[in-house]
C-alpha cells in the first residue's frame, strides 16, 4: 500500500480529524489535528501533509505528516471537532470542554474559550469524563459520563442550555440530525434524539437494540438523508437504523472482533462508509454497487458539497444502506489495514483521503482512497 504514510509520533493517538475544506474546494485535504490519550502529558496537535497534487509516485517525496504546531491538553482527548477553519473543539476526560484557535500566521495553537467542569457528578463534584462533542456553528454540544448534555457557544462564559439527567447511563457519542434535534448513544444500547427546541428534558423518541443491551460507542448521521444513522458497538457490529420508523435497527452487520470505536459516512459519497476498532483494523464497506448495479460517480470536494451520482434523482428515496437484505454481495468490504497490531481508535475520511490514529503511537494517511 504505497499510498499509505505513516508517523511515529510518540503519544498513543486518541482522535483524528481533518480541516474541513471549502465546498468550492477542488484541491485535497493537507491540514488535520490530532488528539493523545494515555500520557503523562497529552497534546492536541497540528499536521500538514503538504500538496499531493501533482507529485506522482515517482517523486522522491513520501508526504510524511510535518507538526505545524501543538498545545498541552489536561486530560485525555475523548473527541475532537472543527468549529471552523481556525477553531478546534476537544472533549477530555477531565470534564472540560476547550475551544483552541489555530492562529495560521504563526502556526500557534491558543485556548479561547474553556467550560472548566462541563460535565462532573453530584453530588460530589467530581469530574465525569466529557465523552463526546459535535460542532453546528455557532453551537457546541458536549455528553459525558455524567449522562448530562450540554449546549455551548463560544461567546458565552456558561451553557446556553443543560439537560441535567438526560440519561441513568453514560452517553459515548453524539451527532447532530437536523439544524435543533441531536442524537445521542449510551452505555445501554440505546439511540435517543433530543429536540432543543422543546423546553422538557425529555428524548423525543427512543430507539434500542434488542437482546444483550450492548454499549453503543460511536454515531454518524448519513450527510444527505438525515434519517439514516450508523451505530459501532460494544461487540464490534455495525448498526444501521431509520429514525423514521420502528425502534430497532434495520441492519446488523458483523463488523469487527473488539469495540467500533468510530463510524463514518463518507461526506459526499455516502454509499462508503468507514470504521475503525480495538482489533487493529480499518474496514471500508462500499455500497456503491446500487440496484442497477452500476457504480455511483464518486465526488471528492469539500465536506459539504452535493453528493453527485447517476440516480441523483432517486437518491433521496433509495439507498442501499436501508436494503432488505444488506449483504456481503449488496456491500463490499475490505480491511485496509494488512497487518493489524494495536487499536485503531480514530479515522477521519475527506475527498480522497484518510487519516487515522492507533494506540501504536502513529498517525496514518492514505490518498487516493478510491484508486
């Protein structure tokens, strides 16, 4: 896999992300950040991995990662999001949640905003870890082990909002499903969606896996049809489910042999999806071969740009996610990690490249993803 480069970076890497990129945006993705856990100091940290337009595979250039820049991190990174361009969100186990700004003239990193005990327990006061964040700026959602969610923007000292005793459980991750209603999963099996434009502190609706109450570690919201959602659990299956209907996934697919750390619909060619789990692997799962059986035009801007395909017009009632019968054959899938070692715990997918972080202390980008 000569596409593949690594670095050794000396911390065990907790999270991945990418820039995003402008939805005009032609060019691929060079810049990600990249969070530690497990050390005696953890870091958030700044990458390039320079232009890899027009550079060939003859070129004596191996687009190793280069360190723009990093900040000290209390605690162990338990998430990380883009606010923007210039503003990184991380969650610690700590509690807090911090607002870094990478100031781009100087390749310095500065805290600009920090919420200290976002997340602790009562009566004690004592931390409880913040598990999760998702960013829709100006807004700033945080869960945590507390089972408390948060909402912050930048410009307030305190919460905009506090949903107190949202869940008994703990709450591992969160993402957002339309502009007011956020979805959260927990240590119990269960998906709920919180709608803040209510003022209870109810979930509107509830969803759980059936049997063994597995833990759910991780979420992603399909990028165009805000009802389909991926779930990684516990037992390392992948779950897909329709918020539109019925309280139990659609699918269940066999995954992986450990814990689904991250899942992650590809932002603008969501027939391919990504994971990533303590067993050391990677899978890809490519369902672009739709009914007709031709393959979807794969479009590689920016992470918000329109997903183009041949059946644009039937895309918003078809999708091969939701098929009856979610096959082997219907989905490909392939590890793209030939040897694992150590857990993946983190991957992030944009255009044509990926990155991903692993408990080896090592740091990974493949382009031409879809070579």
């Amino acid at each position: 896999m000569e596409d593949v480069v690594a670095k050794y970076v000396s911390q065990k890497v907790s999270k991945t992300r990418w820039r995003p990129l402008p939805a005009t945006a032609l060019q691929p993705p060079e810049i990600f950040v990249t969070g530690s856990w497990d050390n005696e100091e953890n870091n958030i940290s700044v990458w390039s991995v320079g232009d890899f337009e027009g550079l060939g595979l003859s070129a004596d250039y191996h687009g190793e990662p280069h360190l723009l820049c990093d900040i000290q991190h209390s605690g162990d990174v338990m998430d990380l999001q883009f606010l923007d361009q210039e503003r990184i969100v991380a969650a610690s186990s700590t509690g807090s949640v911090t607002v870094f700004k990478h100031h781009q003239n100087n390749e310095t990193l500065s805290v600009s905003r920090k919420w200290e005990k976002a997340h602790y327990y009562n009566p004690s006061y004592s931390s409880a870890s913040c598990t999760g964040i998702i960013c829709n700026s100006p807004e700033i959602f945080s869960v945590g082990e507390d089972g408390k969610i948060n909402l912050f923007t930048p410009e307030r000292i305190d919460a905009v909002r506090t949903i107190d005793n949202a869940d008994s459980s703990t709450l591992h991750a969160i993402t957002c499903l339309r502009t007011t209603e956020i979805l959260t999963v927990n240590s119990i099996g269960q998906l709920k969606i919180w709608d803040f434009r209510q003022q209870g502190n109810e979930p509107s609706q509830i969803f759980s896996l059936t049997g063994e109450r597995v833990p759910l570690h991780c979420v992603d919201r399909h990028p165009n049809q805000q009802h389909i959602v991926a779930t990684g659990g516990q037992d390392g299956v992948l779950s897909i489910w329709d918020v539109r209907q019925g309280s139990m996934p659609a699918s269940l697919l066999n995954a992986h042999e450990a814990e689904v750390w991250e899942v992650h619909f590809h932002p603008s060619s969501p027939d391919h999806l990504f994971t990533c789990s303590e067993d050391g692997s990677l899978w890809h799962w490519d369902a672009s071969l739709d009914v007709s059986g031709k393959k979807s035009l794969l479009y590689t801007g920016g992470r918000s740009s329109t997903f183009l395909s041949h059946n644009a017009v039937n895309q918003s009632i078809m999708t091969p996610w939701l098929s009856s019968d979610p096959t082997k054959d219907r989905i490909e899938t392939t590890n793209l990690i030939s040897s694992p070692t150590l857990s993946v715990n983190s991957l992030d997918v944009l255009g044509s490249c990926l990155v991903y972080g692993t408990d080896a202390e090592s740091i990974y980008v493949k382009k031409n993803l879809f070579a």
